[in-house]
C-alpha cells in the first residue's frame, strides 16, 4: 500500500468527516437555491479553527449573523478578528463564546448566552464541528486515548444537537431540511 494512503483508523474518520462536512458545505453554500444565510443567526461549535472556522468565514460572507463557540481563547479571538473581516454589512452580529461543550450543561449554557443577542432567539441552524483528531494507529490506542477522542469529538457533537432540539426553532445543517422549520412532532 502506497505512503499516501490513509493508513490508521483514525486518519480514515477523519477523512469521512471532512467528506461529509465539506458535502453538506458545498449543498449549502454552492448548490442549494433553497436556504440563505443571509440574516439568520448561525451558531458554529468548534469555530475558532478547521472546518468550524471556514464554514463560519462562509456564513459570515454570505450576511448571517455568526456565533462560533470554541475551548481556546486565543484562536477564538483570532477567529473572531477574521470573521469581522468578512462581514457583509454593520447589522451583522458576529459573536465569540468561551464554552466547553461536550456535557449537556455545558450546551445548554452555549445555547443560551448566543441566544442572549437575538433577543433570546436560539439560532435559526446549528453547525456542530467540535472535535479533534489525534491520528495513530488502532493497535496503539488504549482505552483513555479512545475515551478522550469520544469525549471531545463525539459527545460534544450529540450534546450540542440533543440541547439544540429542544429549542423551537433551531435547525441542523437547514440546506437538508429545508421547508420544516423544525422536526415533526408526533
């Protein structure tokens, strides 16, 4: 097998998550005629850095107004500086969070101090890309490394979308559900 194949597990879950962040950004922002940005309030976890940045640079270029929540006060500032820079218009509201959101209380408070600005408004779509990657190989993980990789990557996802649903108006990835403002209850 060639060098640059992806070889260790954790290089193959990184890749399909990028794969499927990058689709669900070129359905939104490129191919989709049905859902703008511009004017909504867009909360991005994991924004300070990666995908969580550039897809809140894109939102921000196209007028929404940007929440992005990070663990990192340095690079959240920094993400912040650059988002002011790609704003559209002075009626954008482009905010920066200090949170840690991979606890359900954790969420919720996000959730509530970027709704705080939009007059307790909750964001009308959610972008969950919290995470990090350490690749190695499978054979080399123990249980503390992959409980770590969970806890950072997938809880924080799950529980930022778990406390998300509970609002009345928030949408995960909208381009995908576009026409139902909020899930079906039954």
């Amino acid at each position: 097998m060639p060098d640059t194949l992806p070889q260790t597990f954790s290089s193959l879950v990184v890749l399909a998550a990028v794969a499927i962040v990058s689709g669900v950004v070129l359905r939104l922002m490129l191919f989709s005629r049905k859902w703008d940005p511009n004017g909504r309030h867009c909360l991005v976890t994991g924004g300070s850095s990666g995908t969580g940045l550039a897809l809140a640079l894109l939102l921000a270029h196209g007028g929404a107004h940007v929440s992005i929540i990070a663990r990192n006060t340095d690079k959240l500032n920094k993400a912040l500086e650059q988002l002011e820079a790609a704003h559209q218009n002075s009626k954008q509201i482009l905010k920066a969070y200090l949170f840690t959101v991979d606890s359900e209380a954790g969420s919720q408070a996000a959730l509530q101090a970027v709704s705080s600005p939009h007059d307790g408004r909750c964001p009308d779509a959610l972008f969950p890309c919290t995470g990090a990657s350490k690749p190695a190989f499978f054979v080399d993980q123990n249980e503390e490394s992959m409980r770590a990789g969970m806890q950072m990557t997938y809880w924080a996802q799950a529980f930022t979308a778990l406390v998300s649903q509970f609002s009345s108006n928030v949408s995960l990835f909208p381009a995908l559900r576009y026409g139902t403002r909020r899930a079906r209850k039954t």
